[in-house]
C-alpha cells in the first residue's frame, strides 16, 4: 500500500520520480504526488491515477531540481482526494514528507501540535508526523536528527521519507513493519518501497532493517538505527532487469503474467532438483527432519496456495499441516512447539498481517520458513529461513503467476521433508519431482486456450454471479478462482467444496446459473471424479450452466457439462496448477469484456501493508 521513492543525484528528479511511481502504482493508485528541491521546495500532487499528476505537471511545471520524493497513495485516514494526497509539507512548506502505513497514535499527536497552534490542511495521519518533524528541524536543525526524534514517538506502522529546502541534496528515510529499500548508484542514490522504484538505473540494493533511518546524499548512504546507532546494511543484487517490470507488448500487466506462469513455475524449481531429490538452497535436511508439525500463514490468494500446499505436503511428508489466515493466527493463542515449523507465504513479503503473525510466531517459539517472491522484503529478512519463488516481478495487482510459482515452493518443500524424514514413499517422491519437472510444458498447452476462453467471457458480460466448486485440490483452486472472479470482474462469485453442496449451496442453483466445476481426473486415485460427476448432474437438473475444468478426453464430464476447457493429463497434485491458468484467464477477460482495468481493480492495492 502506497508506492514511496527517493532521488538524489545529477538527472532531473522529476523523471526520476514518475518513472519509479509509474513502477510502483500497482501499490496504490488512489493520488500521487511529488516534491522536488530545486531552488526551494516544491510540490505537485492530484487525486486519481499517475497520468492525473502527469497532466498536472505539464499544466503547471515544476522547476525541477536533483533530490525529490514521489508518492502515489492507497488511501487509509481521510477521503482520496488532492489534499489528503501526498507530500505533506510543513516548516513554512520548506520541508515534504511522504508517509506508507498507519501512525496509531496520530489523534493524541494531532491534539498536541493543535494545542501549539499548528495549522493543519489534510484528514491524514501523515501530515502530523511531517509537522513534527518540521518542529524537530528547528530545534535540531538537521534533517536525521529530526526524523529520529520523531520516529522515537510514532506507534504503528511507517515508512517516512522527507526533505528540507535548507538541506538540499539529502533525502532521509525510515521504516518500522513498513517496506524500505535503497538503489546505489554512481554518483547517486535512490529509495523506494521495492527495487522496481529505480531497477531501471541500478540493480544494487542495500535491504534496511526494522527501526532504521537512511540518509542519502549523491556519494554517500548512511544508516542509523532509532537510538542513533550505526548499522550496516545488507547489500543484494536484484535478478531481474527494468524490462521485467514492462508490459512488453502485451494488453495488460495480467495478460503478461498469465503467459508467465510456465517460466514462474520452471523458475521455481530450477537448481532445486538434483537427480529425483530436492535440495533448496539455504534449507538443509537436517533441519527438517524434527518439524512434527506446519502452520502455514499467509492471506487471500498466498492462502489458496497454502491449501494446496496442505493437501500435497501431508501426502508427501506425513506431517500434519494447518493453513491459518495470517490476522487470524495472531489474535488468538495458538498452540505451536519448537518442532512446529511456521510457513509463510507471500508474494510481496511485505503483508502487515502476515508479517505480524510471523513475528508473533518468532516470539512464542516456532521455527519461521518465508516462501516470497520479493527479494529484500521484510518476510524473508524476519524469518529463519527463505525459499524465494523466482516468478519475476508481479506487477498486477491481483495474483496470478505469483500463486502457482507459491504451489510449487510448497511442493518442492513437501517433498524435501518426505525425503529427509523418511514417512514419504520414495517412489512417490521421486514421481511427484518428475511431475514438477514436466508441469511447464503442460501449462504451456493450457494457455493456448486462451482465445477461446476469451470469446467465452464475452458471451457471458453481463453475468452477475458464478458459483465454483472442487474437490481435494480442485477445492482451494474454486476458492481462487472466486477471488479473481471478485477482485477483476466485480461479480459476485463463490468456490465451495464440491462435497457441501448439498450441505447448502444448491440453494443458490437456479436456471441459468454459470457454475465452474473443477473436476478430478478419471484416474484419480480417490475416484473423487465420479462424485464430482454426480454433482454436475444434480445442479445441471437444476437448471446451472455449467463449464467443467476436466482432463482432456474425460467422455463422462461431457455429456453433463454446457462447456469443457480441457486441461492435460496430469498426477493430481499438478492438476491444480493446470486447472487454475482457465481461471485466471477467465476472470481476466471477463473483467477486459465489462471494459475494466484488469491491472488496476478499484480499492485494491498489491501489497497490503496495513492492518
Ligand atoms: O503479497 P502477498 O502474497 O502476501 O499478498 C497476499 C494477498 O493480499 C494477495 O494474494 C491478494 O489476495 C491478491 N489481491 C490476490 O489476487
């Protein structure tokens, strides 16, 4: 939520600024704003999307200077409009702030800087930490030691970047439970929310802690942390490049990252296998032999992959898995063991709630695993232990290649327990990593369907509700599809176990109704796909549309289904990675037919870095 990035250096900022917020605005893209020192401060922001700042600045240039901040905003503390949008300036509009998260004890702040006369412009928490620190800065006359001061009396979650007219060539910047990363470059620096704020200028990045500000000049990265102590920060190098995070020809970021799904998948498992045994980089067998127990964290569509990540690592590994929501986990009193290995799973690595709930996990004892998709993210930098799913950047917002490069980390992980602790059948094991191996190339045959399932969404624009329902992993695949469904289209959309419909949901089933059924494969070995079968013949007797998911060549789907995308034939744990890209495409065009924007979904932003 809400995309920050900080220049110092010899190019114009402006351009600077709009190009890494135009690679950030998937975080939020309710305002944006930025502030730039040139001869003074000054600043432009504008409600709406980048491009509404864009016309703005070339309606009303700004005297571009060589240090700026950029900010486009996902609203939390007052209404998305110009004046709560970001920078917030204060000191006599000397000095700007840009502020991700939530300052919790922004009322009690607010009450005692009205008390001192402050004159105050915008609803927004932000804008009584950039008036204190603009307090500080008269006292202290240095813009680190204000932001300490300031930071020192914060509670909540914050990443602050300010700047200050009497301190040109400095941007300072600091980050508690809030994203913060800084670009080195030759003769300049940069931060950002995430890399892809200056991958187009460095892939060298220092990864900031928890509780630490960074001042940056041209030459010269400082890191302190708040009781003024210096730290050294952890350097990577980012392993993708700017074009990465373009559309390169394609509509839409989503489009792009749906035919991305195979190379997130190949790229996940690549030097993972080694002959028919898993080894993960970083993780060693030994350490996995003692887990009796996984809890699995993570939220929307991370948990969707966690469940499918259940069913395959229980099967593999024989350790009993539980999938928690993340900010459910953390407000209850969960019964963990040294032996209980935590799972995270998140694309971002920046997820408050998951986050939290693995700090939480840290502190009442458990062994923490971060499956992330982001390097230097905080997730992986507060867990124990990381396995990175190397899908690339995900710049739409809503998840698509993200979850199945998730599933195959968890797979991977399944299998390296089964093998290191001996309860997993070896030929089992070494055919599911075979399976791993081959799944690229039949996702690649799935997403050749993708015209027809275009013209499939077209015929059904003006649908209002689609009911989804699975079995086993078909189950958590429905629960994603809604989701997608919901957060591109705009519909109503529901994924049941296919096994609870006559618990309740065939009420719902009335003439003309689209159902999405996923359906086992013929060959499973539960003989779920009859069950499923009949399931199809008792909505379709009531009137439902039905579009079955099923193997290809599966003759007994076909006389009950109104529609059969077919996927290849696969074990049933693959099955799930295969059945979702029909679903993910489906929702995308869908939302492309109703003329939505698929990258961008109203009140959504990618990371959730907000309670
Ligand atoms: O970055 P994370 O994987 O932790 O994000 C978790 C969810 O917020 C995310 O999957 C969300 O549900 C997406 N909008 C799904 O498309």
């Amino acid at each position: 939520m809400c995309g920050i990035v900080g220049y110092v250096g010899p190019r114009g900022s402006e351009a600077v600024l709009l190009g890494g917020l135009g690679r950030l605005e998937y975080r939020g893209y309710d305002s944006a704003g930025i502030a730039v020192l040139s001869n003074g401060l000054e600043a432009r922001k504008r409600s709406g999307k980048l491009q509404e700042l864009r016309d703005e600045l070339v309606a009303n240039p700004i005297h571009d200077g060589h240090t700026g901040i950029g900010h486009t905003r996902w609203a939390t503390h007052g209404a998305p409009n110009d004046i709560n949008a970001h920078p917030h300036l204060a000191d006599d509009g000397k000095l700007a702030l840009i502020h991700n998260g939530i300052i919790e004890n922004y009322a009690e702040l607010k009450a005692e800087l009205l008390e001192q006369g402050t004159v105050f412009t915008s609803e927004t928490d932000s804008e009584v930490a950039a008036h204190l620190v603009g307090r500080a800065f008269r006292e202290t006359h240095n813009l680190t030691d204000a932001l300490r001061v300031v930071v020192n009396r914060l509670e909540g979650a914050f990443t602050l970047l300010v700047l200050h007219a009497d301190e040109p060539d400095v941007v300072v910047g600091a980050r508690r439970n809030s994203p913060l990363v800084i670009g080195l470059g030759e003769g300049e620096n940069f931060l950002g929310s995430d890399v892809a704020a200056f991958i187009e200028f460095t892939d060298k990045a220092l990864a900031i802690g928890q509780d630490q500000i960074v001042t940056i000049t041209r030459d010269n990265v400082a890191v302190i942390d708040f009781d003024g102590n210096s730290v050294t920060p952890e350097p990577f190098t980012v392993t993708w490049d700017a074009s990465a995070a373009t559309k390169g020809g394609w509509r839409s970021f989503m489009a792009k990252e749906i035919s991305e799904e195979p190379a997130a998948v190949a790229n996940t498992i690549i030097g993972r296998i080694k002959g028919e045994r898993v080894d993960i980089d970083g993780i060693d067998a030994e350490s996995l032999v003692s887990v009796d127990r996984i809890v699995i964290l993570a939220c929307g569509t991370a948990a969707y992959a966690g469940l499918v990540g259940k069913y395959a690592i229980e099967k593999w590994a024989r350790v009993p898995v539980d999938v928690e929501l993340s900010h459910e986990f953390r407000y209850r009193e969960p019964v963990i063991s040294d032996h209980t290995l935590i799972v995270s799973v998140s694309q971002s690595g920046e997820t408050m709630d998951t986050l939290m709930a693995v700090k939480y996990a840290r502190e009442i004892g458990a062994r923490t695993l971060s499956i992330c998709n982001t390097q230097g993210a905080t997730i992986p930098r507060e867990s124990d232990a990381v396995i990175y799913t190397h899908a690339g950047p995900e710049v739409a917002v809503a998840s698509t290649k993200a979850f199945v490069a998730q599933v195959t980390a968890l797979y991977l992980l399944g299998i390296a327990i089964g093998q290191a602790n001996g309860k997993g059948d070896p030929a089992e094991l070494a055919a599911a990593v075979r399976d791993l191996e081959a799944t690229p190339t039949l996702l690649e045959t799935v997403l050749q369907q993708g015209e027809r399932i275009a013209t499939m969404a077209k015929w059904m624009a003006d649908t209002q509700a689609i009911l989804l329902l699975g079995r086993h992993v078909g189950f958590p695949i429905a629960l994603e599809g809604a989701l997608k469904l919901k957060e591109l289209s705009y519909i109503h959309a529901e994924g049941f176990a296919a096994g609870e419909l006559k618990h309740g949901p065939i009420a719902l089933i009335e003439p003309g109704q689209v159902v999405f059924v996923i359906v086992p494969s013929p060959r499973d070995p539960n003989s779920l796909h009859a069950k499923v079968v009949s399931n199809i013949q008792e909505i379709r007797a009531r009137g439902a549309r039905v579009i079955a998911i099923a193997e290809q060549g599966d003759a007994a789907v076909l006389p009950h289904a109104d529609e059969v995308i077919p996927i290849p034939l696969a074990s049933s744990f693959i099955e799930p990675l295969l059945a979702v890209v029909p679903l993910h495409l489906f929702s995308m065009e869908l939302a492309a037919a109703k003329g939505l924007d698929v990258d961008q979904p109203r009140n959504l932003a990618k990371s959730v870095t907000v309670e």
